[in-house]
C-alpha cells in the first residue's frame, strides 16, 4: 500500500498525457473515466481526496429537478430525467428511485391542480420510463405519512426520483478510471500552467502529502475544478477576464430518523417559494437545503446557525407534532454549486446549466451542471479535448464515447440471473454477517462485495461492525485504504464509511483506531498519525460550529 502514491507521482512526472484533469469531483472523474474509454492518455489531480468538494455535499439526488419545471428549464429536466434513468440502469447498487411526496394546502403555492399538470410534463419528459406520478385526497396524504401538517391539506402527489451516495458515485468513476490505466493523484494542487512557445505543455503541480513540486506534460489542461474553477484560473495564470461563476451555498442537516419517521421523502415548499426537502437516508433523515450567497472561505465551507434554524423551521411547519430542536441536530454539511454567472438577482434563480469555456491555447473549464448530470458534461468536454486535439495532429485514434452503455464497475456483469439480491445473500452466508450488514456492502460495492466478504472470511473480526448503530465493518477501512486511494482518517470517515454524517458522535469514537488501522497500512510516524487524527477533528468540529454561534450574530 505505501508505494502507491509514489508510483503515481513517478507516472504522473515522467509519462506525457494528452489531457490532465484538475479536479476529482464528479465532474473531474466523469472525464478522466470517458476519456481514457476512449483510449486517450489521461491525468488527475485533486488537491484534496476525490469528492471531497461540491461532490460530496449535494442533496444525493439524481432528478430530472422538478422545479427547474416552474422556470420553463425543459432542456433541462429532460436531460436530468434521462441521465437519472440511465444511471439506475448503470449502477443500480449506488442510484435507487424512491418515491417522493408533493403535499399541497389551500391557499398556498402550489395547488394541487399545478402541480398534477407539472407532473404529467415531469413524467413525459422522463418518456414514461419511472413509476408514473399518484394524485392522492388529503386523507390519502395523512395516512402515508401520519405526521404531516393537516390544517388546510388539500392533498398531494406521490412520483419518483432517484437518491445515490454522491461521494461514492463520484469514487466509482474514479476508481474504474485509474484501474482504466488513468494515472491519477489525490492531496496534488495544480499550480501553473507550463508553456511551450506559448502554447499549454502541462501543469506544475504541489503535493501536499509528500511535500514539494513537480511538473505534468500535458497537451491540454481541463480544469473541473467546481466552485473553484475561477480561482484555479488565476492560481494557474489564465485569469477569466470577468468571474464566470457566482457559487450559492447549501446546508443540509441530519436527524435521526426515529424523530423525523417519514418513509416518503418529503418536498416542503418554503415561504419564499423555494424547494425544501426531507429525505431518508439509511437510519437518518436528511434536511435540506438551503441557498444563499457566500463570500467565505470556499476550503472550509459549514452550517451556521441561521441555516440551521431555517431548515428546522422548515421541517417543523410540515411536522408541527415532531418539535425538531437544534438538540435534534447529528451532523450538517454544505457546500458551494458551481453556479454560471448570471444576472439573476435570486440565487434559486441562477441557472443550473453547464459551460464548457476555451481559454488561452490549450485550456478548458468545464464548470455548472449537476451531479446528475456529470456523464453527460464529461461526455461533451471530452469531445471538446478531442477536436482540439484532433486540430493539432493528435488523437488520430480515438474510440466513440462508451459511457451511455458501460455500466459502472460495481454493475459489472449484473443481470437477470445475477441480481443484487442474490449477491447479498452470498456476501451474507459467506462473510457470516447480518443481513443489513451484507446488504450494505452489496449497495455499496455492488459485484465487488464478495471481495469483502472474502477478506471478512479469512478474519472475522473484519466482519464486526464499527459503529454498533450502523452496517458499516472494519474490512471496509482496510479496503478503502488498500484499494480505494484513502489517504487521511477524513478520507475514510467523511466519504468510503460516512460515520461524520451517520454515527450519533460522528466517528470520533473510533477514530483513533482508524487512524491506528491507516497508520500501519501505510507506514505512517506516530506524528502523521496524529495530524491526520487533528484534522479529521476539525472537520467535525466545522460541523458542528453553528452550535456555539450566538444566535444574534448568526448569519447565512
Ligand atoms: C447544497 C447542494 C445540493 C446539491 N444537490 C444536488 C442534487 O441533489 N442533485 C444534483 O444532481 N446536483 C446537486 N448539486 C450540484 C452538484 O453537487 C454539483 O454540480 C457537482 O457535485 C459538481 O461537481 P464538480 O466535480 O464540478 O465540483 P466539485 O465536486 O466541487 O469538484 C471540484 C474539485 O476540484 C478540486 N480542486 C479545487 N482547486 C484545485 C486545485 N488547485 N488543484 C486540484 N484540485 C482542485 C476540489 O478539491 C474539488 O474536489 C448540489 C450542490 C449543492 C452545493
């Protein structure tokens, strides 16, 4: 395990690549994994762990956006509910439908007579390929889920999108680029550009690990960097000549799903006609999100109290029996949409389309979008490299795209006569774990869950669980390190085993014995063991600083 970031750091500094990605977001890996599909030579650098950024602090939706609806944004829908159906279709142990509940009260925005219209054009628009949309009486509503508002209910509409691990989904492609033959580096910050006779010859690049600098060839630079696509510009020198970007910032909020037992995830309408909802998630229920400017540090990006109490108030409007308190509060997260700039005066009315921009000889910024629709913004840039590439005598070889057919690597191989199901029960029987344990490792890892199961077979305290409330077992840090690129304890407990948003105290528990686990895999000194221990206790304690704000000063 220790060699392996040496040995990327020697490809990445001796080979030439058609193309280097800065940036391992969803964005970033979607290109790096079409790309090398094609047979392209391809580099990545990410300054922190893969979907460390905007990619693991989303609203874990993939969705057609329902209330782009109300903008008249139908390009828009229409692409997000086809990739949301491709994506179930190509990595259905991270990308699950659900239903979703749409209740609607008297008087109030919207009625229910817009919002079966909108769901018929929602439903069109996805070609009728999901569970069509169900219009229900009030009763109806309150018997699905007994807790909601009652007063003025006039009924409302249960359809269906889709929730995914953004973290993880983001990972997958990662992972299936480098095994590809992507050569790919985390904790690596791009630098500069390097020229040849003015035209782009690669990046230099920091390492933040292992200290130092160190120069990639390459003939074009993508930069996938989010939010920080026009700061990455000016640090590499090519300033934009005006910001491209105007990140709004989301704050999500997680509660125990006892105190919020809704089965449905539920859309609240807010005061200010925004969209709001609450969303299962495992043994949690998630809040979220809110929208507002942000002019903080993008690195360190967290709930304030303001957030906190907005989302509440939220919730407790549509479950006024509940009484959700900030004592009610497990976890938050937030972070920034790499939002176009417009001259949109409200952020929820800032476009959520993507731009590919062409910079001076030899640099692209792909920056917008969503989560949801990461393959098709890959897809699109990587035909971008190729023209250009194509234009100055290179690329003559290149493959069509291939990721609208490629399931990804946990799909590998699924079928009729080989379904999840079947794998869970074999991940069960051979790891000798429980149900909810194996079940979690096969929608976790998909076909590649039996490896686990394997590594749990040969040592059964493997098999244990780390945290007793949830299904996450100790083989899952030794894989994340061993196989998945985990360099730090926040890269194992923030995104490849989230206890920093499921467990009640947020993995710090068992955190010195992560980084225990990590330190021998790795050969760290007792001192990077304890940095790496620190600064996983930041992290932590980030998210949980709108707890000590005073309410007065608090701001959004
Ligand atoms: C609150 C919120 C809710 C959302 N909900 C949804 C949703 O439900 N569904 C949906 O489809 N979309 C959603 N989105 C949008 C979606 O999350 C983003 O569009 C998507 O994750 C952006 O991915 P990205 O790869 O472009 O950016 P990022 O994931 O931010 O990746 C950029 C990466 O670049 C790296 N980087 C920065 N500077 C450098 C440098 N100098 N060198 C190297 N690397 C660098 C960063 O560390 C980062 O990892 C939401 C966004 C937010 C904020």
């Amino acid at each position: 395990v220790t060699g392996q970031r040496e040995e990327a750091r020697r490809c990445l500094s001796t080979e030439t690549f058609d193309l280097v990605v800065i940036g391992g977001g969803a964005t970033g890996a979607g290109i790096a994994r079409d790309a090398i599909l094609r047979g392209l030579k391809v580099a990545l650098i990410e300054k922190r762990d893969y979907g460390s950024g905007t990619s693991s602090r989303s609203s874990k939706l993939i969705h057609g956006g329902l209330r782009y609806l109300q903008q008249a944004q139908l390009k828009l829908v229409f692409e997000g509910t086809n990739e949301r159906a491709l994506l179930v279709h190509l990595a259905p142990h991270l990308v699950r439908p659900i239903p979703f509940l749409f209740p609607t009260y008297k008087g109030r925005f919207p009625t229910l007579g817009m919002m079966t219209a909108g769901l018929w054009l929602y439903d069109a628009l996805a070609k009728f390929r999901t569970i069509r949309h169900k219009r229900h009486s009030a009763r109806s509503v309150y018997t699905l889920e007994p807790e909601l508002q009652r007063d003025k209910l006039s009924g409302g509409i249960v359809y269906y999108d889709a929730v995914t691990d953004d973290a993880r989904l983001t990972l997958e492609n990662l992972l299936d680029a480098r095994d590809q033959g992507a050569c790919v580096l985390n904790y690596a910050r791009a630098r500069g550009v390097r020229r040849d006779h003015g035209r782009v010859a690669g990046l230099e690049v920091e390492d933040l690990l292992a200290g130092g600098s160190f120069a990639v060839k390459a003939r074009i630079v993508v930069n996938a960097s989010g939010p920080w696509s026009d700061r990455v510009l000016e640090a590499i020198g090519v300033p934009p000549e005006r910001p491209r970007l105007r990140p709004t910032k989301g704050t999500h909020i997680l509660v125990d799903a006892k105190r919020l037992p809704a089965k449905h995830a539920v859309v609240m309408a807010t005061h200010d006609k925004r969209v709001t909802f609450t969303i299962p998630w495992r043994h949690r229920t998630v809040i979220g999100t809110t929208d507002t400017d942000y002019q903080g540090d993008y690195d360190r990006v967290a709930a304030t109290r303001a957030d906190v109490e907005y989302l509440l108030a939220t919730a407790n409007h549509y479950f006024p029996s509940l009484g959700l308190t900030m004592d009610d509060v497990l976890a938050t997260w937030a972070g920034l949409r790499p939002l176009i700039a417009t001259e949109a005066a409200k952020t929820g009315d800032v476009s959520r389309e993507h731009e590919i921009f062409v910079d001076q000889g030899g640099v692209l910024t792909i920056a917008g979008g969503k989560l949801t629709t990461y393959r098709r913004m890959a897809r699109e840039c990587v035909d971008d490299v190729i023209r250009e590439l194509k234009h100055r005598g290179f690329a003559e070889e290149v493959r069509p795209c291939t990721t609208e057919d490629r399931p990804l690597p946990g799909a590998m191989g699924l079928g009729e006569h080989h379904s999840l199901e079947q794998i869970a029960l074999e991940v069960a029987r051979r790891a000798d774990v429980d149900e909810e344990v194996a079940h979690n490792l096969v929608f976790t890892y998909g076909v590649n869950a039996p490896r686990l199961a394997e590594m749990i077979a040969q040592d059964r305290r493997l098999g244990a669980r780390i945290d007793p409330e949830m299904p996450y077992v100790w083989a899952q840090v030794d894989h994340a390190v061993r196989t998945e690129l985990a360099a730090t304890v926040d890269d194992v407990l923030g995104r490849r085993v989230p206890l920093l948003l499921m467990a009640r105290d947020q993995g710090l528990g068992v955190a010195p014995e992560v980084a225990r686990r990590m330190g021998a895999l790795l050969g760290w000194t007792d001192e990077q063991r304890e940095r790496s221990l620190a600064q996983y206790e930041d992290v932590v304690a980030d998210s949980r600083r709108f707890r000590t704000e005073p309410a007065a000063e608090a701001t959004a």
